[in-house]
C-alpha cells in the first residue's frame, strides 16, 4: 500500500541498487571469473556491463557507479578499483570500503532531505485537531477526522470517499498500533496541499471481530506527492512506540496541548536512539 511502502522506504538503510562495470584487458575468461567473484562476495553490488577491450574515453558515457578494472584506468569520471581477477583479500577489502563509503554518504544525504521536509507539527495545525465523545461506525470516524482538512480547502470530498472506498477493499491495513489509525487516499484522489488531522475519542472504537484493536487516535495524512510528508511520517511512526508519549496524547483535552506535547517529545527522537 501506498503508506506501507512509504514506511518501508524510510526504513531502507543500505542501498542494494549499487552497480559496477567491469574493465578488462580482453581476455573474457577472466571477466566471466571476476564477475562470478563480485557476485559471490557482493550479491548487492550488480555488474551492469563488462568491457573487455578499452580506452578511457569509453567509459565517460557509461552509467554507474564504480568501475572494477584488472588495469589501470585514469581520467575517468567514475571512480576505480584496480583488482586482480581472483579478488584478493585487499581487494575484497577495497570494495568494502568503498561500499560502506557510499552507504554512508547516501544515509547524510537522506538525512538533510528528511531535515528540509515538514516536521509533524508543520503538518498538524490546531485547527485541524478534534476531539469527540464517541462514534459508532467507522464510517463516521473516516468522515469526523477528514472533515477539517475539507473545510480548510486542504483535501477535497472525493478525498474522503476514496479512503472509504480503499477500506471497504482492503480493510483497515493503516492501523499503526497502539490505537492509533492513519488514514489516506492517493495523492491525486483529491489533496489540494500537504496537511494532517487529528481525531481523539473519548471512548475507544471497538472495530468489529476485534480487526483492528480498539482504536481512539485517528489521524488523516494528504501526501501532496511521494516524498514530502516523509519526515512527518517518520516521527509519528516512532513516537507512538512509546507508551508515555501515547499516554499524554490520550490526556489532552484541546488542540493546543497535542501541540506542547509534540514539541516536547520530537526533540527526544534523536537522544531516544
């Protein structure tokens, strides 16, 4: 599903999709030994293409990200890792570095775009914060947590009748525990701009057959595009894992005290890990 996946990617630390081309002096023998080598000792680094007679003008159109050569190559634009073609310790070695070398430069940079993106209380404005005594279908919560961001312009009616529709197909798979509920639709079902809701019962919602747990913290995302509402995503998923921060949401009685404890608690997210 479309949260789902968004979660997942967040969760991604090392990159799989890291590609290597294979410089050669000609002999294929040894390409077809140093490509079964590299996939043996690094099934996530994949080998793209394979060069067996070169200059070093023929790789500055080539895609990827590193060249292992059994020569020496010079006045490349991608870096390389000169190797015997059995791979030996030091070479193994080499390309360990450069792996982790490049997972950790991946991880800053996904750390800075996580940094510049909507915090989850850029997203969660008090006005878009309800509170209510009790409901008795789940219908109802769908239509009481979106009815904000309708009436602000941020989502459109539609919006509402596709997250309907996608429970009525797929159940209630945007439950997140601890009785919290994140409900959405797709981008282009009807968001006029990012933005969340927030919906608190005063008595839990017993779904039926128990699927999902009693619920009373409902939030709606609109995710204007695939990327943008990632840091939000990112917080709420960790803060509901601890049961204080849970605790002091299900105390709050206006809008105003769901903000102070966000803003108590999201600079504890980084001293927590």
């Amino acid at each position: 599903m479309y949260l789902l996946s968004a979660l997942e990617r967040l969760r991604t630390v090392e990159d799989s999709h890291l590609s290597a081309i294979i410089a050669n002096d000609g002999v294929r023998a040894k390409s077809s030994l140093l490509q079964s080598r590299l996939e043996y000792e690094f099934p996530n680094l994949r080998v793209v293409k394979t060069i067996n007679r070169f200059v070093a003008a023929s790789f500055n159109d080539l895609e990827g990200d590193l060249i292992i050569s059994t020569l020496p190559i010079e006045n490349t634009r991608l870096p390389v890792i000169e190797v015997q073609p059995f791979l030996e310790i030091d070479d193994i070695k080499s390309i360990q570095r450069w792996i982790a070398e490049k997972n950790q430069s991946k991880r800053k940079q996904d750390l800075r775009l996580l940094d510049q993106q909507n915090s989850l209380v850029d997203l969660l404005k008090l006005a878009h914060i309800t509170f209510s005594s009790g409901v008795n279908s789940w219908r109802k919560i769908v239509t009481l947590a979106s009815r904000p961001l309708i009436n602000s312009g941020a989502i459109q009616e539609r919006y509402l009748a596709a997250m309907i529709n996608l429970i009525e197909k797929y159940g209630f798979y945007m439950y997140m525990g601890s009785g919290v509920l994140l409900l959405h639709a797709k981008p282009t079902d009807g968001v006029n701009q990012l933005c969340m809701s927030m919906l608190k019962l005063e008595k839990p919602f017993r779904f039926e057959k128990g699927t999902p747990p009693d619920t009373n913290l409902i939030f709606v995302l609109g995710a204007a595009n695939d990327s943008s509402h990632l840091t939000a995503l990112f917080q709420l998923n960790e803060l509901i894992q601890y049961p204080d921060f849970i605790s002091g949401i299900r105390n709050t009685k206006k809008p105003s005290e769901v903000a102070n404890i966000l803003w108590q608690w999201l600079p504890k997210l980084t001293e927590l890990k």
